[in-house]
C-alpha cells in the first residue's frame, strides 16, 4: 500500500515536471517565433525602405539626364547601346534608344573608336570632333566636345554641342586674317614712303621727327600684322591635324636650334649678348621643322629684348623621360609670379611701356604655344622678377 502511494507520489511530480517543461518550451517557441516576425518584418521594411531610395534615386537620375543639354550614352563591354538620353535620342534619332551597337546608332566610327580607346587604356578621353547629326533629310554636320569615361563593364560618352562656338571662333579667325591682309599694303606703302622721307636729305627739323616717329608705329603695326598672320596659319593648321601630318618628319633638332640661333645673331650683336647653343647630335623627334624655328626665334628675340646689354642667352635640347624638351633661358628682367599663368596668352604684356619700346606685338608667346600644341605639346615658363627666365616647349617622342 505504502508502494502504491509511494509510486502516485512520483507519478504525480513527473506530470508536474512534464507539464512545465511544455510550458517552457511552448514559451521559448512562442519567443522565438515572434522574434522571427520581427526580425523580418524589420527586413521587409528595410528592404522596402531602400527599395523606396533606389526609386527616387533613379527618378533623379532620369530627371537630370533628361534635362541635360548635352547628349549622354553609355555602352557595355561590347559596345552595345544601353542608355541614350533624349538629347542623345534627338541627335541620333529615336533608334538610339534601343539596344544596338554605337555604330549602328550613331553611324560615327570616330566614337566607335573613341569607346574602345577608353575600354582598352581603362582612361578618361576628351576629344572635339565632327558629326552628321538629326533625321534623313535634316542632318547636318555639327561640332561636339566628347567626353568618354569608363565605367563598370563599359563606357559613359557626354558630348556637348560647341558648333556654334566653332562658327563663331571660325568667324573671330577669318576676320583676323582677311583684316592682317587688307591692313598690310597700306601699312608697307606708310613705312615705304616714311623710309624715303628718311633718306631724303631734304627732311630735316621737326619733319624729320614726325618721319621718325612715323615710321617706327608702321613698323610696329607691319610687326602685328605679320603675327596676326601667323598666328592664324598656326590656328587653322592646329584645326586640321591629318593635312598637317604630312608635313611633320622625324629630323635632328641641332640644325633646327643653330638656325634659329643665327636667325638672332644680329640682334643679339647689338646688345653684345651671348648665346649659347646645347643639343646632342643624334636627338631627333617629329616636328614641323619651320614652326620649330620659328617657336626658338620668337623665345630667343625675347631673351634679346628683355635682357641687359653684356649677358648671355642659352638655348638647348634633351631628352626628359618620353619626351624632347626645348628650353630658352636668359638673364633678363624675368617675370613677376602673377603674370606667369597669363603669359602665354595673345596681346597679354607684362611691361607695356617696355613692349611699345621694343615694337613687341604681344603675340609672340602666344605663336609659342599653338605652334606646341599643334606638335601635342606644352609649353611652361619659370621665373623670377630680376633673376631671368626659362622658357620650355615639351614635345612627345
């Protein structure tokens, strides 16, 4: 009997113990099932909330290339068309919207081949090029500045229209040319007659001095003229680079420095100036020859003018990693920090009353720096006022 209650007794805590472990563990069930559901309904917003971001992210997107003026492709590692903005669209035609190749929608192989540039070095290019842009019968040929950049498994093209800025800069060139022309007879017959006025026995007194004074502004105004011209060739020929090509030859620099140097030599006797030629036999590079001379005759006229009677002029060549420099230093007046990023630009004087001594014309520098850029060079100036300076014209082997 005693057994019996004995064996209840244990019967009845076992249940007990049973019991509350299903509570416990329906408990920790039930925990964890709501944890569950708020772990993901937390995930679901999230993920809708960043759904929401990216939406908006892309209406903006869309909103700014939409607005854009300028015309926006992108392509894929094959060159496949894969956005096209409705600038591009307007361009090109509502094809390009589609998913062909840029060829195929912009009929261009210049971009064609400005894409796979840029998939191949993996780096940014800006070119300025020409395309037959708009639909069948109203096509016409416009000016763009492309930009290309490479992006993840492609290529982002921005090209901006400048066709307008072309036909006016195309303007701005023309009259500047046809005027520098008309302007030069007249100013030659000027400085002719004053010349013979001059040697005339027969003009003296206050005569001879009007004569004088004539005669150096024709002189001045025949050098400008003459610049104008210049830089105009230089100007054109830059805009038509594969003409040009022609004409560009690989050929040793040294002859090219001792012509320029003895270009100057009178000049330089005056003032008893030295110059001093440094360039090794063998170094070579492809240039226009003529423009080389004449870039050096323009620096070396300028060391003479600026420089004190009794100093020296170097002039000099050699090879700086992948490219051939050509430098021009003197002992001159040299050049105030501020001036120096300006230098280089047309009619831009640092001492006026210096250059209408002289007869400078203010274009010289600036016939400096087409004739670089037509060689895909540079052109750089290290200075200090009352320490001389260096001018260099970098060049690509």
């Amino acid at each position: 009997m005693v057994l019996l209650v004995i064996l209840a007794f244990l019967l009845i805590i076992a249940l007990l113990l049973l019991l509350g472990l299903y509570r416990a563990k329906t408990k920790a069930s039930r925990s964890l099932v709501l944890s569950l559901k708020a772990e993901l309904e937390g995930m679901v917003a999230e993920l809708s909330r960043r759904a929401e971001q990216a939406e908006a992210e892309s209406r903006r997107i869309n909103a700014i290339l939409n607005g854009m003026s300028e015309a926006v492709l992108a392509v894929d590692s094959k060159l496949i068309l894969y956005l096209a903005n409705p600038r591009a669209q307007s361009l090109f035609g509502p094809g390009s919207a589609e998913k062909i190749s840029l060829l195929a929608a912009t009929r261009s192989t210049e971009l064609e081949n400005i894409a796979r540039r840029v998939l191949a070095e993996g780096r940014s290019l800006e070119v300025e090029l020409s395309l037959w842009a708009g639909f069948a019968h109203t096509r016409t040929e416009q000016r763009f500045q492309a930009f290309a950049a490479p992006i993840p498994a492609g290529v982002v093209i921005v090209m901006e229209d400048i066709t307008r800025l072309a036909k006016l800069e195309q303007v701005r060139k023309d009259f500047i040319a046809n005027v520098s022309h008309e302007l030069r007879t007249p100013i030659q017959l000027i400085k002719g007659y004053s010349e013979t006025m001059l040697d005339s026995p027969d003009t003296m007194g206050p005569y001879r001095r009007c004569m004088e004074v004539i005669y150096k502004n024709a002189l001045t105004m025949e050098n400008l003229t003459n610049d104008l011209l210049v830089l105009s060739n230089l100007e054109n020929a830059g805009n038509d680079r594969l003409d040009l090509s022609g004409m560009m030859e690989e050929q040793a620099l040294a002859p090219l420095i001792t012509e320029a140097a003895l270009s100057v030599e009178p000049q330089a006797k005056k003032k008893n100036i030295t110059v001093h030629i440094s360039c090794p036999a063998d170094l070579k590079a492809t240039v226009h020859g003529s423009f080389i001379i004449q870039a050096l005759i323009n620096l070396l006229e300028n060391g003479v003018k600026y420089s004190p009677k009794k100093t020296a002029l170097w002039v000099s060549a050699y090879s700086e990693h992948d490219h051939v420099v050509l430098a021009v230093k003197d002992e001159g007046m040299g050049i105030p920090p501020e001036h120096l990023e300006r230098i280089f630009e047309r009619f831009y004087r640092v001492d006026r009353a210096h250059n209408r001594e002289t007869g400078g014309t203010g274009l010289g520098l600036s016939i400096v720096r087409h004739i670089a850029l037509i060689h895909n060079g540079t052109t750089e100036v290290e200075s200090h006022a009352g320490e001389g300076s260096v001018f260099r014209i970098k060049i690509a082997r």
